[in-house]
C-alpha cells in the first residue's frame, strides 16, 4: 500500500512539475511573440529601426535639384549652368563633357596610396 501511495505522489509530483514547466515555456512564448510583433513593425517602419539604433534623421533639401558631375546617364540637359555671375550678366556654361573630364583629371592627379600588397617583394 505504501508502494502505491509512493508512485501516487511521485506521479502527482511528475504532473506539478510538468504543469509548471509548460506555464514558464507559455510565458517565454508570449514574450517572444510580443518581440517579434515589435521586431515586424519596426521593419515595417525603417525610420523607427534606425532611429532605436542611435542614427538621427537628416533631410537633404532640394536633393533632386543637385547637380551629380559623374552622372551620365542624365541626357536631358548637355551643359550646365553655374550659378557663379561672371560680373558682365552672363553665366559661366560648361559642357558635360568638360566637366567630365575635369574630374577624371582631378583624380588622375590625387596621390596614388600604397598598400602593403602593392608592394613588390623579394
């Protein structure tokens, strides 16, 4: 009879324990769930995801307006108009391609960097 009552209570104890774990993995579950809710709509909202990671957010104005030199794509207009008044009323007008080039000799002439791989060894 005492056997019984034994394996009675350890079973009791078995179930306690069970019920008790299932309570702790269903609360982690709703607290995963809550985090993944919060993770889904900051993805659905980037500016709140940069913004939780410290970054501040900056508005360029007029940044369809501004004037990119090594865009070729842009066909639309052949020359550009500096806004620079030359004294006499007339505008300063380069072409693309003038502009282009000035850059290309810009970077030409920027001082080549040496990295520990360019080197030649012996």
């Amino acid at each position: 009879m005492s056997e019984e009552l034994n394996v009675g209570e350890a079973t009791a104890e078995l179930l306690k324990e069970l019920t008790g774990e299932i309570r702790r993995l269903n609360s982690r579950i709703e607290s995963l769930e809550q985090r993944e809710a919060v993770l889904v709509k900051a993805m659905d909202d980037p500016a709140t995801l940069m913004q939780k990671a410290g970054w501040l957010r900056a508005v360029t104005p007029l940044a369809d307006e501004a004037f990119d030199p090594l865009q070729r794509e842009n066909g639309d207009s052949p020359s550009f108009t500096s806004g620079f008044n030359t004294g006499d009323g007339a505008l300063i007008s380069k072409s693309r391609d003038e502009q282009i080039r000035e850059w290309k000799e810009a970077e030409a002439a920027m001082p080549a960097k040496v990295s520990p791989s360019s080197r030649n060894y012996r």
